[in-house]
C-alpha cells in the first residue's frame, strides 16, 4: 500500500491559502453516504479510505455525487489508483445537474482533462488531456483539486495550478462527488 509523502507548502495552494475548509468528508464506516452499488459501479468504505470500483464494462461513466448544491467551491481529493492502466480514469465532479456535470479526471496513463458530461450522455473535453510533470504515477498519492468560480475554473495536482477553463454550459450550483470509468480494466479500483 502506497504512503502519503509529506510535501513542502506550495505558493498558491488552495488547500493553504483558503483556509479551514467548509466542510471535510470523513470516509469512517459510519458515513452513509458513500456506500453504493449497481451492475457497473460500487463504492464502500474500509479503514478511513472511500474505495471505488467500475466493474468492468469498457468506457461506461460512473458518477456519484450528493448534497448540498454549491455553484463556487473548491473541491480537492486525495486519491490513488493501484490497479489501472491507460485511459482508466477517476474524475472529480461539481455542478451535477439532471446528469450533466463537469469534471476534472486524471488517467492511469498519467494524462488528465476537464470535460462537460451531457444530457446525451456524450463528453466533450473542454481542456483536452494533458500530461504533467505534477502528477505521480497512477499507484502514487496524487491531490487533485478544482476551483470553480462562476464560468472560470482553474485546476491542481499536489497543490500546483496546472491549468485553468472557462465554460458557461453550467452556470448554477449542482451536486458534487466523483466519476470513474474502466476503459477495460476490471473491477478498477480508485482509492480516496
């Protein structure tokens, strides 16, 4: 089991430069938010980690978010993916509305994106998939996080800004949480 390093503060962390974060999701099995399964998806809690799994069925999105509805917010999580491989993906989601959402994911093949999932259940990448010198190796700790601010977004791996969007497709407060995709893998694992 891979273990967090700790990390010297980085200029412009919004982790720091925020302060106390609003709220924080202990993942403790008392939670009742996060357990979860269908035929393509399922989500438990063991030993203070959120641990997600896409069965399996190639390119199938996941997502499950909860309340409350936020508009502005930064959401970061810290997340390691040990059994992935290419274009597997985990993504971080807010303003889920009716099932379209935007996200910020990270591939197993060290690349990540921002992307608006529509109504027809079709994505269109807004800032195309990227590699950076940020990001660790899928079975690594990575913090990934998204400041969203009206129709300006800006994007962080490990506390580094590593790039920022504007889109207005979704200008009104919407649920957050996560998506996860298998592009093959079975029972692909994301670990938070």
């Amino acid at each position: 089991t891979p273990t967090a390093v700790p990390t010297s503060p980085v200029a412009g962390d919004p982790a720091t430069d925020l302060g106390e974060p609003t709220r924080v999701q202990n993942m403790d099995s008392s939670n009742p938010y996060w357990n979860y399964e269908d035929e393509w998806f399922s989500t438990n809690i063991s030993n203070g980690t959120l641990n997600i799994f896409s069965k399996g069925t190639p390119y199938w999105n996941s997502w499950y978010t909860i309340q409350p509805a936020l508009q502005d917010l930064y959401l970061e999580a810290t997340i390691t993916m040990p059994n992935c491989s290419g274009k597997d993906r985990f993504g971080l989601v807010v303003r889920n509305s009716t099932n379209t959402f935007y996200f910020m994911g990270v591939t197993c093949d060290g690349t990540w994106g921002f992307s608006y999932y529509t109504k027809e259940n079709s994505i269109i990448n807004i800032l195309d998939y990227q590699t950076s010198d940020k990001l660790s190796p899928a079975g690594s700790f990575n913090r990934i996080g998204i400041l969203a601010r009206g129709s300006d977004f800006d994007f962080y791996i490990n506390g580094h800004k590593v790039g920022s969007a504007s889109d207005n497709n979704l200008p009104n407060a919407g649920r957050w949480g996560i998506v996860s995709m298998s592009a093959g893998t079975v029972n692909f694992k994301t670990s938070i």
